[in-house]
C-alpha cells in the first residue's frame, strides 16, 4: 500500500503523463506495466493507474536509462520499498485522546457541544451536497435530451436536404432529357427539309439537264429545221 503520497499531492492522468514526460501514451502503459512486473506499485482506480510526481520520476528514469528497461525497474521498485519503509518508521502514534479530556463536566459540555454542532453542520454539507448532485444529474439528463434533440434535428434537416437535392437533380436530369429530346426533333425536321430541298434540286438540275439536251439537239439540225427550235420552248 502506497505510504509516500503527500496530502493533497497533485495525480495525473495517463495522457498528462504522456505530455509531461514526453512520450505517448501506449509508451506510458507499457512502462507502467514493466514497472510493475518488478514489485512497483501504483495507486489504481480499479484497472487505471493514478500517476503522482515520484511516478512520473520514474517513467522518467526508464525513458532515460542505458539498462535494460527491466534491470532499471527493478531498481526503482527497490528504491520505493526503502521509502516507504522509511514513511512508515516516521509515522507518529494517535495519542490517547481519552487521556487528555477534561475532567470539569461544564468544559466536556462545551465540547459536547461543539461537537454536536460540527455533525449537525456536517450532516447540513451532506443534505445539500446531495441536493447538488440531485440537480446535477437532472441538469446531465436534460444536456443529453438536449443532445438528443439536437442530433435528432440535425439528421432530420440532413435527410430533408438530402431529399431536395435528389429531387432537384431528378428535376434537372428530366428537363435536360427534355431538351435532348426537342433538339433531336428540330434535327431531324432540318434533315427532313434538307432532304426535300435536295430532291427538289435534284428535280430542278435533272429538268435543266433534260432542256439542254433539246436546246443542243435543235442547234445542231439544219436551219430550215430552226423552227424546231422555238417548239422546245413550248414543251
């Protein structure tokens, strides 16, 4: 049983630990488990160890040490046995308080008294240092509703967003399937009256085509022929 803490002795968690000797966390546990592999005890919190100045000395002395990290343990376990065998000579033993009462039954009054009043101011601390902790949990309770609530909100306006913007890529993707859908039909139309004005050109060339031959034909026969000439006109 630790014997060596000074009262009121300041305690550090693992991760303060971790930042005053400055290693990391996984490196303080694995310390503290060689350290007490070797007989060096620590304050525990069930299974969590509650680290102290001298503690810290010692996972300091481990970080440091050109030993074998289970040779240095070993002396730092020897090195707290003989302290707190040397706490232990120095502790005083409690006087016999009976010995010392007074004897004039006014002056046991007084202390009767006094005595009285401290358990009943006691007593009053411990009424209202329950009627603390009473709101503090109810306070807790609410925080958490609170935080319920607030996640709750939170994921609801999510899924709401969420589903606007589905809806608005569904609105885009049909508008835009709608535009595909115009466009392919006024290209289609074009190819259509494309393909009309080429018949009709074709129509028109193959017409051209057709007149010149007669115009050549009639030039070519004799002149008392030429009044051929003026019937293709008619035609």
């Amino acid at each position: 049983m630790r014997r060596d803490i000074q009262p009121n002795e300041r305690a550090f968690s693992s991760k303060e630990v971790a930042e005053e000797v400055g290693i990391a966390t996984p490196t303080v546990r694995k310390y503290g488990q060689i350290l007490e592999r070797n007989g060096y005890e620590f304050l525990k919190d069930g299974d969590r160890r509650i680290f102290v100045q001298s503690d810290i000395g010692a996972l300091i002395a481990l970080r440091d040490t050109d030993k074998p990290l289970d040779d240095t343990a070993k002396d730092l376990a020897y090195q707290q046995k003989e302290r707190l065998e040397e706490s232990s000579e120095k502790e005083l033993a409690i006087p016999d308080t009976y010995e010392n009462l007074p004897q004039d039954p006014n002056q046991l009054k007084e202390i009767l008294m006094f005595l009285v009043n401290e358990i009943a101011a006691t007593r009053e601390m411990n009424v209202q240092l329950t009627n603390d902790m009473s709101e503090l949990k109810i306070t807790v309770s609410r925080l958490q509703q609170d935080h319920h609530v607030i996640s709750s909100s939170i994921g609801n306006s999510a899924q709401r967003t969420h589903a606007k913007i589905e809806k608005l890529t569904e609105q885009q993707n049909a508008y835009y399937e709608t535009l595909l859908y115009q466009e392919k039909e006024k290209s289609e139309y074009l190819q259509k009256e494309l393909q009309k004005m080429r018949d009709e050109q074709k129509k028109e060339w193959l017409s051209q085509n057709e007149f010149n031959k007669r115009l050549e034909e009639a030039i070519q026969k004799p002149k008392e022929k030429w009044g051929g000439l003026f019937s293709i006109f008619r035609k």
